[in-house]
C-alpha cells in the first residue's frame, strides 16, 4: 500500500499543516501543458496492446536504467531505426522489466510506477519475478475493459487539458481524428521547430523543403522560410497550441541582422554550415520566434542543456529520445542577452525557461526570471523531476523570483499512466515547502492555501494562456 504521508515532512507540525494543504489540492484538475504522450491513442481510443508496451517499451526513464545494468534495448521491444528484430512478446518483456525491478529503489520512476499499478489498476503487491505474470495478467484484462480505454483514463485521471508535441512536418492527422471524433477531451498540441531550425538536424535541407510544402510557401529563401513558421503557427494554433517549444543545445541566442542570418540560412542549406555557424543560427531562430511570439501569442518555451543522444551506437540503431540525452552545463545571463536585448521588457511576451543545470537557479535563472517580464521559469525537468529536485528548485528560486514568476508544474512525459503520478509528487513536494514556510513565519496560512493551488493548477493555466 502507499503510504499517504509520503514526502510529507517528519515534525508533527510541519506535517499537520502539509496534509491540510495538500487535501486542498489533491483533487484539483491536472492541467498538463507540455508533454509527449502520443495524440493517436485518443484520436483511435484502442485498448492498449499490453503492459509492456503501456509501461516499458515507450518509457525511457524505465529501459534507460536497465541498459545501464547491461539489458539489451531490443530485448526491452525498443524498435530499431532499421525495422530489425526486437522482442515482441509483451510477457517476456514485463518478465525481463519484473526481474530488475529493484534497480529502481528510491528513484522517481519507482515512485510513478507503483502509484500507477495501485491507484490505477488497483496492483496491491510489489512487482518482482515471483509476481510478474500474476501483475501481468491483472494489468491486460484491466486493459480490455472500456474504463481503461485512453479517454476514459484521461477522464478518469481528471485532466482538463493536455498539450502534446509536434514537429511543422506533421500533417496533425490525429489531432484532426480527435477534433472530427466530436470527444469533448481537450487535447491540443505544441509547436516544436527544432527539426527546420537546426542546420544540425538529420535532413535539414529536405525537411526545409516539405516544411515549404505543407506552408505554400517557398521557404528555401529567408522571407520565404520565415513565412512558412508564421503560415505553421497559425496552423497549429487552429488546432489549440497555445506554445512552442524549443530543444536546443545550449541557451545561446543572437539577434543578428538580416543579412547575416539570410547567409546562415542559405549556407545551412547547401550543407556547407560550420558547427558554429549552425549554433549561432539556431541563436538567431530563437530571436525570430520571440518576435513572432510576440505577432501571434504563442507562449515560448526553452529546453536547452542536454547533450541529445549521446551515444553513438544507440543513436545510429535506435534513433532520438532512447534514454541517453545528459545534462550539460549551462550559461544563461550571457547567452540570452541578445535576445533579452531585444524582447525581454516586452509585458506582452512569455517565455520560459527550463535547464538541466541547476547550479544556475539561484545564481542566473531566478535573478533573470525576477528581473524581466518576458521570462518565467520552467518547473524541475527531466532528471531534476524528483522529490529531492523539486525541493531544491523552491530553495533555490523562491527567494530571489517568489512563486509568481514560476509556472506551476508540467508532467513532461511519454508514459500516460505517470501523469497522475507526477501531478501527485509535485503537490506533495509543495506543500511539504509551503508547511516548512508556514511554521518557520515566513508564510501565513491561508496565504499558503493560496499558494498551493496556484501551484498545483492556477499558475500553468495563467502561463500558458489555457
């Protein structure tokens, strides 16, 4: 069973208080702005095909940790960039996935897991080999009852609005089926560029090329490209985008004129671009995107920091996203000062910010987000979406930003079954805060009540304009 006072702080006062807050807040909605679950599951509304493709095989958080134990990707059902062979018996794989289980002890992931197992599928023991076909087989006839259908999981779940992730290249059929379906679920969808703003990108040129196509537009010259991102904007905003979001290397940006960014652009074209002509292009694109932020509305988003797929040999067999993207650090004060330059006193413009860095929350993110009106700070992300990174995060930026300058929270996630999960833990990790603020003076009561639901659901739908 889940112990209810979990990440609730151990002194009896600071706990009374935690658990008043967090009844406040545990049954509010889940505003969900910015993820990566997978549009066609509500647009089809198919059973899901077993456990191990519910929770394993899409979740790299899960098959992360057990390549780093030696487990092979392929035996994990994790496809291959070249069709090759991959496990596809879904028992074999929850085996596999029930024999490591304890490599997740004390990680969020277990975390996820377990209040997924019991709170959605009622599971009231702990996955291991011994229990691994009877869990499997509880889990796949909850799988075929219609309560356990995507969108009776999404009502189930309590989410008022969801935010996929997609790039200008996708036609939105799926979101199109939802739209046409008449499902009154609000499912809407992100504008995510990297793919034709960085020279870098896999097929650059040929991506420029069916970017102009779906646009009308010629984009293979500069006005012409920055027409086809304002023609795709729009698109997507018919479809309910309300932002977009940017993954890029480094936080770098770069206000240039134009006829050196129209260079940039032709050179990226021709393949011929340096490593750091393509980082200063992409510096200059998030300029551009601001502006045009700035024309349409469209909250912006940042993730920059990662150093995407690392490995070589994955990257080669399996492609993007597959568990082996590493946080690197991070400049913020001297890398955004070009675009601050240009937008960032601008009332009218949202931009937030994420990093995977976190020695710069108290030194640059929180004095930067607490200076200028454009910029909010992200939630902790990716590996710092933990009890322990979601506490440092409030430490770290509360004093300098408050919480005013901060967007709630956003789950970030491929696997739909942790959404509640990571709703959950990050409105215990804030109550536990706001109870410490409370019985330390610093924060009265009720003003912690008002915090706490700002927190868990006020401040994402006020930042991202849902």
């Amino acid at each position: 069973m889940l112990n209810p006072d979990r990440l609730f702080p151990l002194d009896y006062s600071s706990r009374t208080i935690a658990r008043a807050l967090y009844e406040i807040v545990r049954l509010l909605p889940i505003v969900s702005p910015h993820g990566h679950t997978d549009p066609r599951w509500y647009a089809e509304n198919k059973p899901f095909p077993d456990p191990a493709q519910l929770f394993v095989v899409p979740d790299h958080y899960v098959f992360r940790m057990l390549a780093s134990q030696g487990v092979a990707l392929p035996d994990l059902g994790v496809p291959r960039l070249d069709g090759g062979p991959v496990e596809t018996d879904g028992r074999k794989i929850w085996r596999l996935f029930a024999e490591n289980f304890h490599l997740f002890r004390a990680t969020p992931s277990r975390m996820w897991l377990e209040h997924a197992f019991h709170d959605v599928f009622g599971v009231t023991k702990r996955l291991s080999a011994s229990t691994a076909d009877e869990i499997y087989d509880h889990i796949s006839d909850c799988l075929q009852k219609p309560q356990f259908l995507p969108r009776a999981l999404f009502k189930s779940f309590d989410i008022e609005v969801i935010a996929t992730t997609e790039s200008p290249l996708d036609e939105l059929k799926w979101h199109e089926m939802i739209r046409a379906s008449g499902w009154d679920g609000r499912v809407i969808t992100a504008y995510r560029p990297d793919a034709v703003i960085d020279p870098e990108f896999e097929g650059f040129a040929a991506n420029i090329e069916r970017f102009g196509a779906l646009a009308g537009v010629n984009a293979t010259n500069w006005s012409g490209y920055l027409d086809a991102h304002r023609n795709r904007r729009a698109f997507f905003k018919s479809y309910g985008a309300t932002s977009t979001d940017h993954g890029h290397a480094t936080a770098r940006t770069e206000n240039l004129p134009e006829s050196e960014a129209k260079a940039l652009f032709d050179k990226a074209l021709t393949g011929r671009i340096s490593a750091e002509e393509a980082d200063a292009f992409r510096g200059h694109m998030l300029t551009e995107m601001a502006r045009m932020s700035l024309e349409d509305g469209l909250v912006m988003q940042i993730h920059p920091g990662a150093y995407r797929n690392h490995s070589a040999g994955v990257m080669t067999s399996h492609g993007r996203d597959k568990g082996f993207d590493i946080p690197t650090r991070t400049d913020y004060v001297r890398a955004l000062k070009p675009l601050l330059d240009a937008v960032g006193m601008e009332r009218d413009l949202t931009i937030i910010l994420f990093t995977l860095d976190e020695t710069a929350y108290a030194r640059e993110l929180a004095p930067l987000a607490g200076a200028y009106p454009a910029l909010k700070l992200g939630p902790a992300w990716w590996f710092y979406d933990s009890p322990e990174g979601m506490r440092r995060y409030r430490e770290m930026t509360t004093e300098t930003a408050g919480f005013y300058n901060t967007v709630g929270f956003n789950d970030d996630t491929r696997a739909f079954c942790s959404i509640p999960a990571r709703h959950d833990v990050a409105r215990r990790v804030d109550c536990a805060y706001l109870a410490h603020l409370v019985t330390t003076g610093r924060l009265d009561e009720d003003e912690a009540e008002d915090v706490a639901r700002d927190l868990a659901y006020g401040l994402a739908k006020k930042a991202y304009k849902l």
